[in-house]
C-alpha cells in the first residue's frame, strides 16, 4: 500500500513540476513517470524496512 500511495504523489508531483516549468503534456508524462518511479522504490525501501522491524 505505501508503495502505491508513493508512486501516485510522486506521479503527481512530476507533472506538477513539469507543469510549473512550462513542459509540454509528454513533457509532464515523462516527468510523471520518472518521479513515480523513485517515488515507488523509496516506497518499497520504506516498506521493507518496516516489514523487517516488525
């Protein structure tokens, strides 16, 4: 679940960076997806993590 939920705001905080920066819509794309992707990794690190603690 957090993985999902870091990939969506990092999703989302692509775009809006792209967005803010004058990007076209693949430029946003682009962006949307490279930061849902780090977003999803440190997710899934955080996550591992939490899992070897319990």
């Amino acid at each position: 679940m957090i993985v999902i939920t870091a990939a969506i705001f990092g999703a989302l905080l692509g775009v809006l960076r792209a967005r803010h920066h004058g990007g076209s819509g693949l430029d946003m794309a682009q962006w949307g997806a490279g930061f849902a992707i780090l977003f999803a990794v440190i997710g899934l690190i955080v996550t591992i993590v939490i899992a070897r603690m319990i």
